[in-house]
C-alpha cells in the first residue's frame, strides 16, 4: 500500500486493544457501503477503527444504506473479512442487496440524517473561488487557478446555523506519477464561530512546484451522517490516487476537524 494511506490506516489501527467487557457489546458499526469497508463504531463513548471493531461484527446484522442525503434501504452484512494482502489493517462485510448508489451502511435506528443536507448548483459553489484563492497562496501557490469540483450545505451540529463543506481540485500532470505546478487538492468548511466565518481545513494537498515521482491525491465530500447517535453529523470524506482509494469520518467541532476513523486500500 502506499505510504500516505498506510500511515493514515495504521496511525488508526494502533489504538489500544478493546477490553474484554467491550467485545461483547453490541455496537453499531459503519460501512463504507462503495467497498464494504469497515470504517468503525462508537464504543463506550469513543471512536474505534475497523480493525479494532471487526471481531464485535456481527454476521446477518441489518444496515440502513444511505445516498448522499437519503435513505435508500436496507442490506443484510456478511462476517467482517479481512481483505488481506496489500492491506491486512482492513476488513471487509459483503452486503445483500448490494446498492449501487449507496454511499454509508449503518447498523443503527437513530436518525442518520437528521438535518437536510444540500448539494449546492456549479454556479453557487463557484461563490467559494475567493477563499480557494486564499488557502493556495498561503500555501505557496502565488497564482492559484480556482478548480471547485462539489459544495454541499448542511447544520452539522443542530445549532441552526449551516456550513458549507467545499472540495476543489486541479491537476495538469498525468495523475499517476507527475503534478504540475500549482496543482492541489483540498476539502475544508466555512462555519460561523463566534460571529465571524472561519475556514477549516478537513484535506490538503498542495504543489507549487511541478515533480516527478510524486503521485497526487484527490479529495471529494461523501457527505454528512450522525454515525454514533450523538444528534451531531459527522463528515465523511474519500481520497483516491491511481492505485486505491480511502473513506475517512471526521468531527467538526469549533475551528477544527477531528478524525474519527479511515479504511481503504492501495499498493
């Protein structure tokens, strides 16, 4: 697997062994419902990995199978599976149906979305260029060229106020072992913090500078679900690169993004 994506998975996979008493309660584990992979659960008031979890899954268990802002239906989960070579840290549970345009499977009753989550028109999420700016120049793009590739406007929290969670993404070079100069790829939130609208960054890849041998990542919203029952949405987001891909759920809370748990798989 490559590096990058081994050291997010691993970084998740090294948390302390459950106790005995935490195996044998009942959990609620989330899916990434594209790959089957599983991403994690709540257990007694924290989150764990896939790989911490996978023992506590139970086989038959009912998933509710979510869209990117709807409820699409049901799937019964096989055993947790680990996948094996390259990637040994994750498991897998085969779901039937299978729903092609499913995007997070959760054994749960709670509602998973519980506030309306918005997908915002080309024209309206282009309205987000001038903060883009500002993140890439920051970061050594003195001439950013502004690439929004999705938007999405939804109250994570239930406190009234929406944010907006934004991915933009640009590459020139060939996607597999070269980027051009001034190719990124971001994924961040505007929110409302004591008055003022703040920017929190969720993903980050920047190239100021074109190179070779460097393989590039993208970043796109999946969107916003409350996966453990909090009344909170958290956010789920994917990166890819030529040879895998990841899902990973992050807490926003105040200025900053917390992650939660990651799965995937590359070489």
């Amino acid at each position: 697997m490559r590096a990058p994506v081994r050291a997010v998975l691993l970084s998740l996979a090294c948390a302390a062994a459950l106790p005995a008493a935490a195996a044998a309660q009942a959990i609620s584990p989330v899916l990434d419902a594209k790959g089957g992979y599983v991403l994690g659960a709540r257990v007694n008031g924290r989150w764990r990995d896939g790989q911490s979890i996978a023992r506590m899954v139970r086989p038959g268990a009912r998933y509710r199978v979510f869209g990117p802002a709807a409820e699409l239906g049901a799937s019964r989960g096989g055993r947790a599976e680990n996948i094996g070579e390259p990637c040994t840290e994750t498991f897998r549970v085969e779901l039937a149906p299978e729903r092609e345009a499913g995007e997070i499977a959760v054994a749960a009753a709670w509602n998973v979305i519980p506030r309306r989550v918005i997908r915002l028109s080309q024209a309206a999420a282009e309205g987000y260029r001038d903060p883009l700016r500002q993140i890439l120049r920051q970061h050594g793009i003195a001439n950013p060229v502004p690439r929004i590739t999705g938007a999405v406007r939804v109250d994570l929290d239930g406190d009234g106020a929406e944010e907006v969670i934004v991915s933009a993404h640009r590459q020139t070079g060939n996607g597999s072992f070269t980027v051009g100069a001034g190719d990124y790829s971001v994924l961040f939130v505007r929110r409302l913090v004591a008055g003022t609208v703040r920017t929190i960054m969720v993903e980050e890849e920047y190239h100021p500078r074109a190179k070779g041998e460097t393989t590039p990542n993208a970043f796109t919203i999946v969107g916003a679900y409350d996966l453990d029952g909090d009344g909170a949405s958290e956010l789920v987001t994917r990166g890819r690169y030529y040879e895998g891909g990841w899902t990973t759920i992050y807490r926003i809370r105040s200025t900053a993004a917390q992650k939660l748990a990651s799965a995937g798989c590359g070489a």
